[in-house]
C-alpha cells in the first residue's frame, strides 16, 4: 500500500502522524511511504531522517493524489477539502461529531474516514486517545497555571501556594485519562484538587492511587455549583467518545466564580463541556475573558509540545497503520474495537456517537 504523510497545517500543530522509525516498519513491511517535505520538521525530524529509510519526500499534491491511506493527525482544514476522494483511507483524529462541514464532505466524496479517537481495544479503553489525553491533561494545569498569573489578567494565585499561604483550588470535571493526568500534575504542584465523576469505580480508584491527597466528589448540579464558587482553577475533562461533549458547566455557574479565575477546557474539540467556551481557540492567541473569567479552549493542546506528542502518539497508532496497510479494510472486520473507529464508508455515517450528534442516519458498516 502507498501511505501518505502529510504537512499539517492548523495553527501551530507542529505534530507529524509518522516517525522516521515509523516509516521505517512500513517500508521494511512491503509499503511505499510518501511524506510531504517539511512534514517532521516542527517535531524535530529532518527530510534527510525519512530519506535515510527510504520514504519518498514529494510535494504536498503528490501526497494526496498517489496515496492509499492518507495518515494524518488532525482533521481536514477547509482548503485541504479538495483532496478527499473515494477509494481512499483517511486515517488521523477526526473530532467530526463537533464538524458538520467536514461530515458533509467526507459524505459526499465517499471517503472511508477512520478516527483515532473512537477505536477500542478489547478493554474498551481508547488506545489512540490515550497518549493524547495525557498530554492534554497535564498541559491544562500548565496553561491554567499561566492564566492565573496576574501579568496575564489571572487573579495572582500561585497553584501550589507558599508557607503560610493556602494553594489554588483545582476543580476537575471527569476522571478519565485527561482527568487524572491534571488532577496528578495539579496535585505535584502542591494544589488543592477535587475531580468531580459519576463512576463511583473511577472515583475509588484516584482516592486509592492517590492515598486521599486528590478529593473525589461526586457530579451532580448542586455539588458543582458548590465547588465553582471556590475554585481558582477549572478543567473540563468530560468525554463520550465519538460524541459531541455535554455541557455540563452552565453560564450562570461561571458567573459564580472569582473573578481572575481560569477555565480549561480540554474537550473543545468535541464542543466543549463548559457552556461559556463558545468558540475554538488558537496557540497564537490561547484564551479570552468572560464574566471576568479567563477561558482556554484550544482544540489542539499537544501541538505545543509536538516532539514529546509525536513520540507517544506514532507509537500508538504505528500497530493500527501496519494493519490496515497489511489487510486494508479487513483489518477492520477482524477487530471489532478497531471497526469502531470507522466513522464515514461509502458515504454514509458509520458511527453512532456522531449520527446522534448531528442527527444523520446511522449505518451499520457493511465492508
């Protein structure tokens, strides 16, 4: 199969869907690999590096137009549209319960779009998320802890506070993997975290792990309400995977916090969990004020630390690339974690979570 490795080109997404050593087991396994010039190098890897395991370095149209399977990170941007064809596999992080327009392109031009985020392993667990999640969850706490500074409109507060001084309060909306990866990184700061979550399993297990020092809480409207009013930092972390992100943080309820406090919220690329989170934003331009509450809702997080995020991401998907350039669609026929990933086939929309959320008809894949 001819893999293709695109540049990408969101704002500030210095990631790249392939290492060198990627490419590496793919063309040692029969296949041609195609990477955009330029593709590696905002993550630290050099045209020179995926010549010297004789990947092909082209232009970015060649990438597209001679390529199989399209490997990517993030989603199509607008201009890159265009290339979306039939009989091609889209492989990368889709987000497209929250992305009506890039759904209704991917529908017409009939491409089979698998996504990252929605395959299963046979825990249930998200094996293409997970990496990702991490990364997102530790860089909210660096992002929030950087809005809270006053020279960036935050109310002052160091997270963990200083002798004498009582630390931040944290507030985490989800236990999941970007949870407890804040809650971790907040709590090493020397912070005062609460995760809000309403599997009592998840809540025992970061009671346990974290020997009582992370406060669990159960997710109901009234405790919410209650900690808001309090808290000097909030994370959204709440995932249904596939599907657009509940809101579960009301406008009136960040009208109830400080002023000077700070919101993350790292499930905007599914819509985001916090209501006042009204719109995507950029590296370039992070976060804005609302009700005298700074916002961060930047749908790309590990794009800042790429090497680390590209590192950790290949590695994961490397096994699930290999698959299907081995046994195309087949793959997905012997696993039904991984089918679950495939999200629009023959122009129509193969994933329940995001034919709910825009309220298109599911299909069954029939490969």
């Amino acid at each position: 199969m001819i893999i293709g490795i695109p540049k990408e080109i969101k704002n500030n997404e210095n990631r790249v869907s392939l290492t060198p050593a990627g490419a590496y087991a793919l063309i040692k396994a029969g296949h041609t690999v195609l990477v955009e010039s330029g593709a590696g190098m905002g993550s630290g890897f050099s045209d020179e590096e995926y010549r010297e395991v004789n990947a092909v370095i082209c232009e970015c149209e060649n990438v597209f137009e001679q390529a199989e399977m399209i490997v990517k990170v993030k989603e199509y941007l607008p201009c890159e549209y265009q290339y979306l064809k039939e009989n091609q596999i889209v492989f990368t992080y889709l987000h497209i319960a929250n992305d009506k327009p890039f759904t209704d392109t991917l529908i017409a031009s009939r491409t089979t779009a698998i996504a990252y985020e929605t395959i299963e392993s046979r825990n249930h667990t998200l094996p293409l998320l997970q990496p990702m999640s991490e990364v997102a969850g530790r860089m909210s706490v660096q992002a929030g802890a950087a809005m809270l500074q006053k020279n960036n409109g935050g109310s002052g507060i160091l997270l963990g506070g200083v002798s004498g001084v009582l630390p931040a309060n944290v507030v985490i909306i989800g236990g999941g993997t970007v949870g407890l990866n804040a809650a971790k990184m907040a709590r090493g700061l020397g912070a005062n975290v609460t995760v809000l979550d309403i599997n009592t399993e998840r809540m025992n297990y970061i009671d346990d792990i974290s020997q009582g020092t992370i406060h669990t809480l159960y997710n109901n409207e009234y405790n919410l309400k209650g900690v808001l009013k309090d808290a000097d930092l909030l994370i959204g972390a709440v995932l249904i995977p596939g599907a657009k992100a509940p809101k579960l943080v009301s406008e009136e309820m960040v009208k109830s916090m400080k002023k000077g406090s700070a919101i993350v919220d790292v499930a905007i690329d599914q819509g985001g969990c916090i209501e006042t989170c009204d719109h995507v934003t950029t590296h370039d331009d992070p976060y804005f004020v609302k009700h005298g509450v700074l916002h961060y809702s930047v749908a790309n997080m590990p794009g800042a630390v790429p090497r680390t995020s590209t590192l950790a991401l290949s590695q994961a998907t490397l096994p699930y690339i290999l698959k299907l350039a081995n046994q195309g669609l087949e793959a997905l026929k012997e696993d039904p974690g991984f089918l679950k990933g495939l999200n629009t086939y023959q122009g129509k929309i193969t994933c329940r979570g995001v034919a709910e959320a825009l309220n298109y008809e599911f299909f069954e894949p029939k490969l």
